[in-house]
C-alpha cells in the first residue's frame, strides 16, 4: 500500500486578512463618501429651488395683499398668533396656509430630507409685513434668502440666523404716522424698497402708501404726464381713502423729481424744468405760486386744504437714500447744539453776510463760523451759502447734519449719480453724507431759493423739523426747488452721549463670481439705542488678513470717495479666488468712535 502525500494548503495570515479588510473598509469609505456628497449636492440644488419657488410665491402674494405674511412662532393648527418670529413653512399652518389660500403657491415644498429628526426639516420663515426671510438648513452651514424692504438677496450664514428672532431695525415712530403719505413707483423696485423701509422706521401705516405707474427716468416728459402719472393719482389717493390728515408727502428713489416743462430741455440755457416735489406741494396751482407758510411763527397745519410738505428720500443710491431714515433717526438722540460746528457763507447777492448769518442762527448755543473758504473742515453739523464746493474738502459730517448751496442749478442734470462732469451740489452733498439737502432743478432766481437765516433760524433754534424749517424759508411752490431729507426729524435740545458699542447682526456672505460679497446690518447699539456705523471688511487667506475694503461712495469729479453712515451694510470684495477659504473681519465704527468686530471665515 503506497501512501500518498497530502499538499499542505497555505492560506491568508491574520495580517494579510487585517490589511484586506482595511482595504476594503477604506475603498467603502470612498464610495460612501462619494455618494453622500452627490446626495447632498442634489439635496442642497433642490433646496435653492424650493427657496426660489417660495420666494416668488411670497412677492404674488405681497402684489395681492400689499405685504408678506406675518410669521407666527406656534404652529398649533388654529393658533397662529402673528408675532413675527421664525415659524416652519407647512401648506396647513400659518403662513404657509395663508400662501396656499392666496394661490400664491399651489403647495408648499418640504425639505428634501424631510422626516427625520433634524430640527430644519422645514424652511424656516420669518417675517414682520414689510420683508421677509427664508432659511434652509444646507450640507455646509445655512443659507438665506432675503425680500422686501431691504431688497432681494441670497448669502450664506456662518452661524444660524433663526436663534435671533429680535427685529433688524430700530423703530422710532414718528410723532404722527397718520400724517404722512409715501409716493413709490410701481415700475421701480428700488423705490418700493425705500418707501417701505420708510413706512417700517417710522411706524407709518402700509395704507398710507400709493403706488404709482410712471417712468423710472429722473425727469417726466411732460406737464401733462406729470398731472395723469403723479398728481392725480395722488390726489385721488388721498380722497378715496379719506386721507384727510396728511400734512407731509415723501416722495421716494425711483419717483422722477423734474418735469420738462414748455422747453425742450433742462439746462442753464433753456430754464425748461420744474419741480415733481414743488408741485405736490400745492394742488390747486400749476404755475407759480406763493408759498403761505413762508416765515410763519407756527407749526405746519394744512387745515384739510390740498396744501402738503414734500421732500424726498433721494440720492446717489440706494443705500444713500435709506441711510437718510437712519442718520435722522439717530440725530434725533444724539445730535444737538454741542455735537458740532456751522459754517454761513453768505446768502445771494449777499443780502446778509456771513458773520450776520452766524448772529442770526446760533441763538440756540450752536457755534457758527463765517466764510469757510478753504482749508479742511471737520464735522461739520450745517452749513448754508453760495457758490462754494464744499464737498471734497469737508470730513465726516455728523449724523442730522444739513448742507445746502445756492447756487441755480444745484439739482440739475441728477440726483441720483455723482460721475457727473461738474459738481452738482445735491447728489455730492448726499454722497458727502448730509442728512439733509436742497436744491433747485432748474434756475429759480433769488426769490425761488430757500433763504439760510431762515431755514437754520427754525431747524436749530425753534424746534421746527426739516420739512417745517425748509418750507418756512420759501417764498414759492409749483416752481423749481426739491428738498431732500426726512421730513420730520429734527435735533436733540438735549442729545445724550453715545457711549454704546454697535451691535453687528445677520452677518452673511455670498460668492459671484470672482467677487465676495459681505452684508451685515448694525441698527441697534448693544444697549438697543439707534446706531449707523462706517463700515469695512479685512480680509485675506490668513489671520493676519491683509487687504481691506471701506463701504464708500464714489465723488468722481474730485477723484474721491466718502464713507457714509449707514445701519445695513453690503460691500463687495473684488478679485477673489474661487474655491478659496478667506477669513473676515468686519469692522464697525459709530460717529462717536464706538468700535466693534466680527470675524468669520468662508466655507
């Protein structure tokens, strides 16, 4: 019997078995990975939709009912109490119901994740009226989607923004809403962002608003479009909704501010235009007229007749013609006889001269200094005077603080741009940061031109607001001036002193294209004061930053730039690398040098 060897079988080593099983596990790993991250870039595109989706719902809806849904924190079925904290959109509760009902949405869409246990499995949304925002949960952090008052927007959060349900904006009602009528225009966004942002600040009705359809143009082409596109549906407003107690009308950014009058054009030469503002403050009259409240002794009372107080919140930009509210907000604390200087520089054909003027108008404790020609000049509180470019010479006007030059054609050509071949007075003195300002848009001759003594005489010494103090120094109405400014604020007889650090908030950014786009808003102080702050953004690829932007507008014929003081800030970084993480600090610093920071780092 021959026996047979047996073959030893070899098989795998404990190593061996370990180092393939790591294999396998690390290969598993990657695919895992790799699925996930299609997963949540498909989830995170569905949501940009769905947020899309619901923001255009959400602007039907305002078209409808003349503001958003109101956000209401109990999501019990019956229960919706309006309180404007966050809630989570549902087609059966609250506002999203209210969406569902209006036709604005068919349904409201849910989070592609949803159910599960995470607390965002619905979008977030919140709203007071008059904006709104949408939240969602994304892969990376949060995302935002902002409307209304402060514009349309998309920015990606560092932290989570439905953890501060308090208010974004400081109110300070005015002493009496029911008296003011805002002008927007339809056809322009901009200008429904204005009067809305106005309406919120000062606690003034949304019924108080008339929407116009008119060109978006500075000038309107004609007497006759003015009285059909303006004048009458204002007139009409006003009667139909028994609006009897308006004394003030504000028109807005967007509404046009001259009229082509029996001239083919507006310029030195043709003396072709018209006020828009002029001739709303008389509607019985379409020529020239007398202004009855010029010099009088008393607060401003129409007394039920179609005579009405006009400016504008008007400028160089948006963010100008917003800034407006704020900085007279804040003026209303802060600002007052020790806050500042005056400069007079005459008044046309020197009727007064200066050192006259300063005798006139510093009755109150004001300092005023006459003939400020040359040299810088330092926050400047007011000034009034003739045939003087301040504006590329003068530093950091205080918050409240007026300028007005008499010169002609000090609102001609526009209001709305400072890249202008010559400087005009009006849109330098916005970009220059004044609070208030005037003009005419056309020559209107000495006797057409608010006179300094008067106006300051009022607006520092007697307790007149600005639209009070601007038309109790006008002979004229349905002629050639436009005043710009809040017309009901005035200045503190007993300012306090600010000694409150600002409060940053909503800080968000947003890449396009090759730019980086901060935001933030500062309204309160940390105390809950009012606050407008100059803003900058350090940034680079490091903590040690290295480059830094300032939130400036552009004066182009003095090749300069101003900061203004604004409470909602957006600066955009150019030149940035895409895909590249950048670390931030934003630097907010108040008119009384109060300083605070924030930094974050990109995604």
């Amino acid at each position: 019997m021959v026996l047979k060897k047996k073959n030893k079988i070899k098989g795998f080593t404990l190593i061996e078995l370990l180092v393939v099983i790591a294999i396998i596990s690390i290969l598993a790993t990657i695919v895992v990975i790799a699925i996930r991250g299609a997963r949540d870039k498909a989830n995170d595109t569905r949501r940009k939709h769905d947020l899309r989706q619901i923001s255009l719902g959400l602007e039907e809806y305002l078209l409808d009912n003349d503001g958003y849904p109101i956000s209401s924190s109990s999501m019990e079925t019956g229960s919706c109490n309006e309180d404007s904290q966050f809630e989570s959109l549902q087609d059966n509760f609250c506002s999203g119901q209210n969406l569902v009902d209006d036709r604005s949405l068919t349904t409201v869409p849910f989070d592609p994740v949803w159910p599960n246990d995470d607390l965002f499995h619905f979008y977030q949304y919140w709203s007071d009226g008059f904006s709104f925002k949408l939240v969602a949960k994304f892969s990376q952090g949060f995302y935002l989607v902002t409307g209304g008052t402060t514009g349309s927007s998309v920015a990606t959060l560092p932290d989570d923004p439905t953890q501060d349900t308090t208010d974004d904006d400081y109110i300070a009602p005015a002493p009496n809403p029911e008296q003011i009528l805002i002008v927007v225009n339809n056809n322009s966004s901009e200008s429904v962002s204005v009067g809305k942002y106005y309406s919120k600040k000062r606690a003034i009705p949304l019924e108080q608003i008339v929407y116009l359809s008119t060109t978006t143009d500075e000038t309107i082409g004609s007497y006759e479009a003015f009285e059909n596109e303006i004048r009458t549906p204002i007139r009409d407003f006003i009667q139909e909704n028994n609006l009897s107690n308006i004394q003030y009308i504000v028109t807005t950014y967007g509404v046009p501010n001259r009229i082509l009058g029996h001239k083919p054009s507006c310029d030195e030469t043709s003396n072709g235009c018209l006020s828009v503002d002029s001739h709303l403050a008389n509607f019985t009259q379409t020529e020239r007229s007398t202004n009855d409240y010029y010099r009088s002794s008393t607060h401003f009372d129409n007394n039920g007749e179609q005579i009405y107080l006009v400016t504008r919140l008007d400028g160089p930009s948006l963010k100008i013609a917003k800034g407006l509210v704020d900085k007279a907000i804040y003026s209303e604390k802060y600002t007052g006889p020790s806050s500042g200087k005056g400069y007079m520089s005459g008044e046309p054909y020197d009727i007064y001269t200066p050192e006259e003027q300063c005798l006139r108008v510093t009755s109150a404790g004001y300092e005023c200094i006459p003939d400020p020609y040359s040299g810088l000049r330092s926050q400047p509180v007011w000034y009034g005077g003739k045939s003087h470019y301040y504006q590329d010479r003068w530093e950091n006007w205080i918050p409240g603080s007026v300028a007005f030059n008499l010169r002609s054609f000090a609102a001609k050509i526009s209001i709305r741009s400072t890249n202008i071949s010559e400087p005009i007075a009006v849109p330098m003195s916005l970009a220059a940061d004044v609070t208030g300002t005037a003009g005419p848009v056309d020559e209107p001759y000495v006797s057409g031109s608010p006179m300094p003594t008067i106006f300051f005489g009022r607006f520092l010494n007697d307790g007149f607001n600005f639209a009070e103090s601007m038309y109790n120094s006008l002979r004229n109405n349905n002629w050639k001036a436009i005043m710009v400014g809040d017309p009901v604020y005035k200045l503190s007889t007993n300012p306090s002193i600010d000694n409150e650090k600002p409060l940053i908030k909503n800080v968000a950014y947003d890449f396009s294209g090759n730019n980086l786009i901060v935001s933030w808003n500062n309204s309160f102080s940390e105390n809950g004061s009012p606050e407008v702050t100059y803003g900058e953004v350090e940034y680079g690829t490091d903590e040690n930053y290295g480059s830094v932007v300032l939130n400036q507008t552009p004066l182009y014929y003095f090749n300069t730039s101003k900061s203004n003081y604004l409470s909602h800030h957006s600066i955009t970084i150019p030149n940035i690398t895409p895909g590249t993480t950048y670390y931030l600090k934003i630097k907010a610093i108040d008119p009384a040098g109060n300083i605070s920071e924030h930094t974050f780092k990109t995604n």
